[in-house]
C-alpha cells in the first residue's frame, strides 16, 4: 500500500471514529464570551450544543464588529459547531420549550446576569428533582454569595478587580491583556469541571452543580505574583514586554529595527549568552551581572551592553547566535505573521469552517487526540435551527409558524 494511501485511510478512519462526548446534549444560556467559549470546547469534543438566544437579537457578541466578512470576530471564534435556537424566555411557551429540551439535556450551562436564571426557574436547586441527572453550570463574575454577587462583570472589570492590571504594563502607567483573560480563565476552568462532573455522574448516576467565578479563575492564574507579594512584600514591578523578576529576559532591538524576544533561566545560559551571543565572554564574571539578582538590579546597564552588541545585527542573526548558544528566543510577531506562521503552516493547523459570510479558517483545537479528530462545524446563523429543533421536540409546522408570528422564537 502506497504511503499517500496508508495516510488517506487513518484520516478516514478518524473521520468516523467516535468522539468523547458524542451522544451528550448541552443546552446553553449564553453571551459574550465565557460560557460560549466553555461550550465551544464541549462541541470540538463531539457534543451536541443547543445555544439559546434571544429572537431577533441573538448573543450580544454578533455584533461586537463585523471584522470577519461581515462576522464579529469574537463570535467566529466561540461559536462554530452549535445550533441556535431562538427562544422568549418570558412567554410561557418558550418556557415549555425549554422543559422539553431540558428532559433530554445532560448539561445546562448560563452566565446570564446575576440572579436571571434563578429567576427563571433554571437553578441547579430547581432542576434537580425532576432532572436529577442533569449538569447544570454557572458563569458568573464573582460567584453566589459575598457583597460582589450581585455586580455585573466583564472581562476588563475582572482584570482590574483580580489584580492583574497592577502587574502588567510599564512602571509609568498598567495594561490590559490583549485578550480576553478573564473570560478564557473562567470559560476553561467550566469546560474541565464539567467533563469532570460527567465522569463523576458516570459513578454516581446523579448530576451536580458547578459554580464558576470570572474572579476566582483569574485569581487562580495571578498566584505566582500574589506569592511574591506574600506578607505584604513587594509586589512584582510592572517591566511591559519584560520579565519582572529574571532579567534578561524580554525583548530587545536588532539593528534592521526589529525585534527578538529573549529569555535565560540559570548561569549557565548566562554564560553562553556572554561567550556565543555577546561574544564577551569575560561579561560571565562580571560582578555587576553574575547572579540573576545583580543582572536585574543592574540592567540597565546591561541592556546597554546587549542593544550595542545587537545593533550591526540583523533579527536573523541574532536569532542564529541564540540558538546556537541554547538561548530560548522568539520574534515578536504581529497578528499578520501569525496567520501565516510557518510552524502552524508546517503542522496544518488550520481547517476551513462553513459560515453565512462563506468557508473561513480556524484553528485546530491545541490538544490534538490521536484517535478522532475535533468537530469543527459550521458556526450557526440566528435561529438556524429553530424550526428543526421544534420539529424534532414534536412541534408540528402549524405551530412552528404562530410560534415565529407570536415572537416566541
């Protein structure tokens, strides 16, 4: 059998293996980006995805920008492989639709403002007697209880309130991450803690509930400078694009006025970096730069000696010399050398997705299984599925269409 063959047929039979999460049904109550974020991941894994919105409105996020064809390009990003079903949640017959979906769910995932799923009949606490096998998970800021319950949350507010804008940015003013940190945090902490709580429901036979806090995942991930800053110690020094405490390490100008981001860990690299990149060899007992501690106490000195040994150096050359001497390096990269990044090129990363705006590129999820590949389906138009998914509940055409007419879907 001929190579091309033997590599056409393990891509057929990854296409027809089973996924993880096939056969389970997820109903969300989501916005923005956390909860669709947390979703979109289930969905990769072969679950099926009911995403719920509001009739002729739909999830905030389609219209955040139209960057991608006309698209919003947070919702491209959190939405591909669901289906959306427009639903009033204030008509009583919406709310009977939603029953009849919940029956047959086995996970219930909202980050609708604080207390409107309570208010809606959809707490864990409400559900469970009659769907005692049912997941549900809740996304919020700042979790149920305390004096923050009741205040609204968004990704920016969270980076402000976790303290992470306290670190990042230059020592004259803070900086937001570029991302969405906050809502990745807790949209990645509710993905794992239900496939946690489905394992868990494999034993026990009952469902449970999941409570997820925008704060408290991004608190989690803020525990290396909150550490630090132990005892009222100092806090880790905003250093932009640099390292705080390891110095050097952070970016540094070649002399064709790009950049190379650089970084040593031990004396050991230190002392490469002097002989193999500086070619300075005697810097390595420098008693000015000799220990991590003295090289950032002192450096702006030696980010002196490094930028005057980098100026007749092309980034390439410079990125030579680092290798060569086992320095851990990278270029500074826009958004546009991303998209055509040789590494993602050479691993075939990408895939093409249906969409309304025509096929698009998207990202392979990172963590790739060797036994199925990811779902990657089309990312869903408002209400595409409304009417299907009626049928599919027993809803007969008739209905359906006083349902469109009364503003129920």
């Amino acid at each position: 059998m001929s190579t091309d063959r033997k590599a056409n047929d393990v891509v057929q039979d990854q296409i027809s293996a089973p996924r993880p999460l096939d056969g389970i049904t997820v109903i969300s109550l989501e916005h923005a980006i956390a909860a669709p974020f947390c979703t979109r991941q289930l969905a990769d894994m072969g679950a099926r995805v009911i995403k719920i919105e509001r009739p002729g409105v739909g999830d905030f996020a389609r219209k955040y920008d139209e960057r991608v064809e006309g698209l919003a390009s947070h919702f491209v990003w959190t939405n591909r492989s669901k289906e959306s079903l427009t639903l009033n949640l204030k008509h009583p017959d919406a709310a009977n639709v939603l029953k009849e979906l919940l029956a047959q769910a086995d996970v219930l995932v909202q980050n609708l403002a604080p207390g409107a799923a309570a208010r809606l009949g959809l707490s864990f606490e409400a559900l469970h007697d009659q769907h005692p096998r049912l997941i549900v998970c809740d996304i919020s800021g700042y979790g149920e209880g305390g004096p923050y319950q009741d205040k609204k949350a968004y990704d920016l507010l969270i980076q402000s309130e976790s303290g992470f804008l306290s670190v990042t940015g230059t020592p004259q003013s803070p900086a937001k991450a570029g991302c969405s940190i906050s809502d990745i945090a807790a949209g990645m902490y509710a993905y794992s803690s239900i496939l946690s709580a489905l394992l868990l429901r494999a034993r026990t036979g009952e469902g449970s509930r999941i409570d997820v806090s925008m704060l408290e995942s991004t608190v989690e991930w803020m525990s290396f400078p909150l550490y630090y800053a132990f005892d009222g110690a100092s806090p880790p020094p905003r250093a932009g694009a640099a390292h705080a405490t390891i110095y050097p390490y952070g970016p540094f100008p070649a002399g064709d006025g790009s950049e190379v981001m650089l970084g040593l860990q031990n004396e050991r690299e230190w002392a490469a970096f002097c002989a193999t990149v500086l070619q300075q060899p005697e810097l390595a007992g420098d008693d000015r730069f000799n220990t991590n501690s003295l090289r950032v106490a002192n450096q702006d000195a030696l980010r002196v000696l490094i930028v005057t040994a980098f100026a007749s150096l092309s980034r390439s050359e410079v990125i030579a010399r680092l290798d060569a001497a086992g320095i851990a390096n990278a270029s500074v990269n826009t958004m546009h050398d991303v998209w055509a990044h040789p590494q993602l090129a050479a691993r075939q990363r990408w895939r093409t997705i249906d969409s309304s705006a025509g096929p698009l590129p998207a990202l392979i999820p990172p963590a790739t299984n060797s036994s199925f590949p990811a779902r990657m389906d089309k990312i869903p138009e408002l209400g595409e599925h409304s009417a299907a998914l009626l049928a599919e509940l027993g809803y007969t055409e008739e209905q359906i269409q006083t349902f469109i007419k009364e503003g129920v879907i």
